[in-house]
C-alpha cells in the first residue's frame, strides 16, 4: 500500500523509503522518525517501493528482508541497478545471516540494522548514512569543479603561447612604431637645431660652418672619453649653437678677428658665451647644453671666462669645446693673425697642455683627427653616428711633425671671399668648380647662377694652409 508523505512536513533536507510488508513496523518507523527533518515515504512491499522510486527523489531506503513476492534482497539489487546512488539499509533477524550476505552481494547495501532495533540507534544510523551521502556528493560535485576547471586550464594552456605569441607581436609591432616616431621626433629636433644653427651663421661677422664642425668633433671626442647618452647630446647640441651669444654682439666686433680686437673689447667679446647660456636657459632640453656654452672659454689653469674654473672643476663637455673651437681658430688665423697649417696648429695646442687645456682632451682630439672619421648624416638616431671618411681627414705620419688633413668645411655663399681654397661648389648636386682657389670674378660668377637658378650652392672650402 502506497502512503503518501505528511502534509504538515516542512521542508525536508533528505527523503526516505521505509519498506516492509507489516503494518504494524510501518508505524513504529512513522512514530519513530515523525520529529526528524526528513520526508518519509512507505510501501508495504517491493513493488510499490519501485514506483515511490519512480516518481520521487529518495537519498536513503531502508527495507526489511522477509517480504512476499520480492525479498528484500531482490529490492535493493534492482535500486541498485537502477538507483546506484541511493543509500540501502536491510532490516534483518537473527535467522537470516544467509539473505543478508546475499543482500550485501547483490544489492550493494550500505549496512543492516538487526531487528527489533534499537531506536537511537537506528536514527544515528540513517543520520550517519545521510551524512555520508551528503559529503559524497559534495565531494563529486567538487571534484566536478576542478574537472571543469581543468579542463578549462588545459585548453587555456594549450591557446596560451599562442596567445602570449599574439600578443608579443603586436607588443613588439607597437613598440617598433613607438621607436620609429621617437627617432623621427628626436631627427627633426636635431634638425631644427642645426637649421637654427645655420640661420645664426647667417649674421655677417659669424663663421658658418664652424659650429657644425665643432658640434660633430666635440661629439666624436665624447664618444672617446665614454660620456653617456645624455652628456654626448649635450656637447653635440652646444657645438650647434656654440654661436648663438653672438647674436648680441656688434657688428665692427663680429667683423674683428680675435687677435685684433682690443682688449677693452674682449671681455665684453667673450661675454657671448654668458649670453648664449640666458638664451637657452629656459629650454629643458638645451639646458645642459647651454652650461656647456657658458664655460667654453674656461681655461684648464684657471685663468678663463666667465668663473675662472680650473680642470675638473670645468664641464668636460665645455673642455672639449674649448680643444675644437681654438683648433679651428688657429688654422683660419683669427686667434694670431696668420692662417696655420694643420701641423703647426696641432703643436699650437700641444704648446698649451695643462696651462689652457685639458692633457686628456688634446690627445683623444689627436687621435680623432688620426683615425680619420666623421658624422653621418643621413642616419635617424638618438645621434649622429659615426664612419670613416677618407675626403675629410687623411693621417701622415712623420716625426715630431705629424700632420692631419686640412678640414673641409661647408660655408655661406655670402662668406665667400678671394683667396678661399675651394674644395668644391656644387648646384643641386651637380658640380661647378672644385680645388682652385677662388677670385671674384668666381665669386660673381657664383652669384649670378643662384640669381639665375634661385638655389643656393653648396660651398666647401679648406681650412687653414699647407
């Protein structure tokens, strides 16, 4: 007979099949477990056990053995077969030790209890069961998760290099355009400031071309002495703008070699290094560079302009300036009047080692013009780099005379003057004239074609004498 559960049950957290064909232990099992939390459900034989399982979720059965038509052995195999996961329990006599092994091999049962049971421990018994179950499932639904999980894991595993392969590239893609705008803003900064550099060249009375030269040996020495990044900018940039104090100055000043002006005059002549640094103090970038300006006529033993600094005291930047600034001066002939050879030049500066300049300066400057180098141009880097130049700077060895190829220098047309010893005067890259010395009729010659032309020639000259 099919009982249906109590109505007045609250919700249950576990349900249980009671099945045995007596009426009387059906209720003992009613009485007994009325107060638990449980939803009960009864039959008084198998087959109507089968069909409460049919049509309802039950965790826990406990069955009695000696039923007619179907034993309860024959019950709980079939639960078994059908509802492996549902906890069997046997209630069983003492007589019946055979049927209950057979129960036990047949129908898989979790335990027995012997009748009559004891009631606390029959409860402790189902609540043990319940307990059991409970954490069996908990550790199934568990050990669900970290399957799912790792299977998730595994498959994340197999799609990661290829992911982090992705995504390297479009790092690398990203910084490759990073890099290549960076060096395209660091080419036209450094182009502005040599394009600032030639329109200061542009005012009568400053050399052009000279602070390129400056700009581009200061920074081969530098490179000599291991000066760091930010140290080779520096000196690179003040070479550019070595000139830009003289903006300041007069002109009957400018048009004065430096051998000639009077010495009333020369202080306030080399006061442009000062007035160079004002005008390049507020630039962040150029602040280096303008300290650097403002000590380029430090002397080693201390008796230069403008704060007297001795030797270590000095930039190292400005003490290579100095080298390269005065070399240039003494072979065109403004520091003594007379052009110089190159020789005579080199042994000019060597006269003033450790008096006017730096002894580790003068020689790496010595070696550079040796090892015959020069700047690259066309190459975007944080620098200009460098490679040989066999055209600019030629070694012959003698003795004590060791001499070094003049400089080629590139000027304005507006510095042309008779006398000039051109290496060559190019229009739009086709030649007009090289290796003579220049008159003025060449020079009007000159004049006439870029009126003509409306392009400016590229003019290069060489310095100082044979």
């Amino acid at each position: 007979m099919l009982i249906d559960p109590a109505s007045d049950a609250p919700d249950k957290s576990a349900a249980i099949l009671f099945v045995d064909d007596e009426a009387n232990v059906l209720k003992a099992l009613r009485r007994l477990f009325h107060n638990e939390p449980y939803t009960a459900y009864f039959a008084s034989s198998g087959a109507e056990g089968l069909e409460i399982l049919r049509q309802n979720a039950v965790d826990l059965i406990i069955s009695d053995m000696r039923m007619p038509e179907m034993s309860g052995a024959e019950f709980l195999a079939q639960v078994f077969m059908q509802w492996p996961e549902t906890i069997r329990i046997l209630l069983t006599g003492y007589a019946d030790f055979q049927s209950t092994i057979d129960a036990v091999n047949k129908g898989r049962i979790y335990n027995y209890c012997n009748k009559p049971w004891n009631d606390e421990e029959l409860k402790l018994l189902v609540r043990n069961a319940l307990e059991q179950k409970h954490l069996r499932e908990e550790r199934d639904r568990l050990s669900g998760i970290v399957l799912q999980q790792n299977t998730e894991l595994k498959e994340l595993n197999e799609h990661l290099e290829e992911k982090v392969e992705q995504r390297t590239e479009q790092l690398k893609n990203t910084m490759q355009h990073l890099d290549r705008a960076n060096n395209n803003l660091k080419k036209q900064y450094i182009d502005s400031i040599k394009a600032f550099s030639r329109i200061i060249e542009m005012r009568p009375g400053i050399k052009s071309g000279q602070s390129r030269y400056i700009a581009e040996k200061a920074l081969l020495v530098a490179r000599k002495l291991g000066m760091n990044t930010e140290e080779k900018q520096n000196i690179f940039y003040a070479g550019l703008l070595i000139q830009i104090g003289k903006m300041s100055l007069q002109d009957s000043l400018l048009a004065e070699p430096y051998y000639s002006i009077p010495l009333v005059d020369i202080r306030r002549y080399l006061k442009h290094a000062v007035e160079g640094e004002a005008l390049l103090k507020g630039l962040t970038q150029l602040k280096g560079a303008s300290i650097l300006i403002r000590h380029q006529y430090e002397r080693y033993d201390g008796s230069g302009f403008p704060d007297g600094l001795a030797k270590q005291k000095i930039p190292l930047g400005s003490r290579i300036l100095n080298v390269v600034g005065d070399y240039i001066a003494y072979l065109e002939g403004s520091m003594t009047g007379e052009v110089m050879s190159v020789s005579a030049t080199i042994n000019q500066l060597m006269s003033r080692k450790e008096s006017y300049y730096d002894p580790d300066v003068i020689n790496t400057f010595i070696k550079v013009l040796k090892e015959d180098t020069s700047i690259e141009e066309d190459v975007v880097v944080e620098l200009p780099t460098v490679k040989k130049s066999w055209k600019n700077s030629k070694l012959f060895n003698g003795s004590q005379n060791t001499t070094v190829e003049r400089p080629i220098m590139e000027i304005s047309w507006i510095q042309l003057k008779p006398g000039m010893e051109v290496d060559s005067v190019y229009f739009e890259n086709k030649p007009y004239i090289k290796n003579c010395i220049i008159d003025q009729k060449i020079i009007n010659n000159i004049n006439s074609l870029r009126e003509n032309t409306g392009k400016n020639p590229v003019i290069k000259i060489r310095m100082g004498k044979k």
